[in-house]
C-alpha cells in the first residue's frame, strides 16, 4: 500500500514530484552576520539597526550565480525571504521606505533573482514573514527586540495593530501581483501568548482573508500551514520527522526546511556545517518518507553565496547527476517492502521501480525482506552495473548458506566488496 495525501486547494503535483528547493535567508541581516535574529537576540533598537540599512550594497550580487548553483544541485524550486522579521523588503514597495531601493543598492532585488531562477525551469517560491519589527504599528510580543524596553512597550498603546496588519495584506497582495505567476507563498509565523505579552495568531493576521486574497490573486498557488490555518503543506523545521507526517490521522504534503549550518541568515563564525554524506542522506531521508526538503543558503551581505555552501550545493550536485531519478517522482515505497539496516526506500510509482539507498555499506550480501519473487532486475543506479540476485547465481558458488531454504518473501543481492565511489551508493530495483 502507497501512502497519499487528499488533495488541497493548491496545486501540489509538481511539488510531491520535485521534492528538492533552495532557501534563500536574504537581507539586511547579512551584514551582521551573526544570525537573521540579530536584531531580537541582541535587543537592538531600530535606530542602532539602521546602520546595517545606510551600509547594504551587495555590489557582487548575480542571481543567476545563485540560480546555476541550485539548478546544478538538482533543486527544482526556490523560496526567498521578500521580508524577514527585521520588516526590510528585497523588492520596491510602494507601502514602506524599509526596503532595498532606499539603500545603496538602489534597485530592486527580487525581481532579477525571480527573472534567473524561471530562466533555469525552477519554481518560484516567496517567504513573507507575519512579524514586523520595524512597522511603527507592530506591537510588543515575546520575541520583539524592545520586549524588555519599558517605555517601548508602554507606547503600545498608541499603536494600532490593525493598521499593521492591513500593511501585510497589502505586500502580500503586491507580491502576488508584480512578479508574474508565483509557485509557493510561505508565510512565518505565529507568535504564541507569554506571561507578559498576548500572542498574534489568526485573530491579528485576519488568516481567513488573507488566505481569500492569496487565493483569489493566485489561484494555483502552495500554502504552507503557519496562518494557522492548515492549507497545502506541513513544515516541520529543523528536525526530521520519524515517518510520514500525518494531521489528524492521514497522511499530508510535507516539507522539511533545512540549514547548510545553524543559522538560516549569513553567519560568518558558525562552524557546525552540515557533511555532504549528511545532507544527501537528509534528502533521501525525507523523500523515504514521502516528504520534500527546502534546504537553506544565507548569501553575504555583498550578495554571494558562501563558499561552504557552494561547495556544499557542488557535492549534492555531483551524487544528484547520477542518482536523481531516485530522487524526482519518487516516495515512500509500499509498506510490504521493509528497509533493511542503514537503508532508506523510495518508490517511483510510475516507473515501478524501488530505489534502496545504503547509508551504510554490507560485507557482500544484502538481505531484503518483501522482495522476494517481486524483483526482475537490480542495477547499481550510478553506473547501472548488473546486481546479481542470489537465486541467479550457481548454488555452488554459495556452498552451505544458498542452499538453506529461504522464504519467498526473503531476497539476497550479492555486492561487490569495494562500495562504489558515490556519496550514498543506490540499488535499483525493476518489480515485475
């Protein structure tokens, strides 16, 4: 049995086929360097903030730089910050000042990265984030930098957070209206209530017509589930989930939005990057579980993409080229065939073809339980080199162990010693 979602009100076809995006965390953040929640972690007040404003000129800023390494990668899809937390916008609003034409910059940012990204077949995808610690009607929550400044949040009672909330309808609707047709819109998030402060939730963000308005501007549209309202996708971040996430009892779209490092915007000194073997044993992890990776880069504040993470994007590149159909099309495979130790299935159902991935590399045989009288083939997929099934081989190559009856249920794939030269090597399975 495969595992399905229900359908939603966007179209998820071509998303649960792709399976593969970029993250990009962009803004004025980068020239900090120490974490896109600067601005909250340390408290900063929006006039010291301002200096990161009056100095932003990515000078060396390509998107089709950016937009190559993705592609090579083999990722179908991007999403970009249009605004973080900070309330700075990568493209020309007509609602605010904070925003990259105002800076040295001096042009829009988005429209160009949107232009290299299509240029290249990918899917667009716009991260907009509900919080806003830069409006002047924004008030004090649990995570606003001047929580803990008295006369900040005294003068809460000036502010009118409708008005805010009127300003983020009306970006949502230019980002949905300026940029041609737009694939994902990922909205970030809701602010849960504290001892000291309410939270901000559907009730502030009018979630229900905002939804309305997204849907009727862009009809086809993904929607991820932080309105709280759960639309076309769930987002677990930072963390793999166990098996297929399920909402109330069934299975739904998922996306798991991953780092390179600890920090989703440029951080110079973060040192815990994340392995090549790792991230591509995170992708073939969460497509084994029907899912997709966004996977996130933090360009410089010159408009680069760190050279660990290009270097990163190379190494997944290189094992994709060969490996991808294992990859594209591909989900949990059905529940009759059971991974084996260190391993993760997919499922192409299409093809009918079942893809095992060994994190992990056996002494010779590997056993396979569900498999039995169910493979016509097997091939190593980065060469496609013939793996012979052990009730292929002469017996008296095997002595004692191929004559032991085995279930019907059971296969044994006989491996050459050397593991191939691959990041994770991937067996290729024709069912009959």
């Amino acid at each position: 049995m495969t595992l399905k979602p229900e359908p939603t009100d966007g179209n998820t076809e071509w998303f649960v086929h792709d399976r593969f995006g970029l993250f990009i965390h962009w803004g004025l953040y980068a020239l900090g360097a120490r974490h896109e929640w600067l601005k909250s972690n340390e408290k900063i007040d929006t006039a010291t903030y301002q200096k990161y404003f009056k100095h932003f000129d990515p000078d060396l800023y390509d998107p089709g730089v950016w937009a190559d390494a993705a592609a090579e990668a083999g990722m179908k899809y991007f999403v970009v910050t249009t605004k973080h937390h900070e309330g700075f916008t990568l493209w020309d609003s007509a609602l605010t000042d904070y925003k990259a034409t105002n800076t040295p910059a001096k042009r829009d940012l988005l429209k160009p990265m949107v232009e290299a990204f299509r240029a290249r077949n990918m899917k667009v995808g716009f991260y907009h984030s509900l919080l806003d610690w830069h409006h002047p009607d924004y008030t004090v929550d649990e995570h606003h930098p001047m929580r803990d400044n008295a006369e900040y949040i005294a003068a809460d009672e000036g502010r009118e957070l409708q008005r805010y909330t009127e300003y983020l309808h009306g970006q949502t609707k230019e980002i949905l209206t300026q940029f041609g047709k737009i694939d994902i819109l990922w909205y970030d998030f809701s602010v849960g209530k504290s001892h000291r402060f309410a939270g901000k939730g559907k009730e502030v963000w009018q979630s229900e017509k905002l939804i309305k308005l997204v849907r009727s501007l862009q009809p086809e549209i993904i929607l991820n589930d932080r309105l709280e309202i759960d639309q076309d996708v769930k987002t677990p971040e930072q963390y793999q989930p166990r098996s297929w996430v399920h909402v109330n009892g069934k299975p739904v779209v998922w996306e798991a939005c991953q780092t390179f490092s600890g920090s989703w915007g440029y951080h110079r000194d973060e040192a815990s990057w994340k392995s090549i073997d790792m991230l591509v044993q995170m992708l073939i992890d969460t497509v084994s579980k029907g899912g997709n990776l966004l996977l996130n880069v933090g360009p410089t504040g010159r408009g680069e993409l760190d050279a660990r993470a290009l270097n990163s994007l190379k190494g997944i590149g290189k094992w994709m080229r060969q490996h991808s159909r294992s990859i594209y099309g591909c989900t949990q495979a059905p529940s009759e065939f059971v991974a084996p130790q260190d391993c993760r299935l997919t499922y192409n159902p299409q093809t009918k073809r079942i893809f095992v991935h060994l994190f992990a590399w056996p002494f010779q045989h590997l056993h396979l339980d569900g498999f039995g009288e169910k493979v016509e083939y097997a091939q190593l997929l980065n060469d496609a080199s013939e793996i012979r099934m052990l009730e292929q081989i002469p017996e008296e190559s095997y002595g004692a162990m191929s004559a032991a009856p085995k279930p019907k249920s059971h296969l044994i794939l006989n491996l050459p010693i050397l593991k191939p030269d691959v990041t994770v090597p991937v067996i290729e399975l024709f069912l009959k």
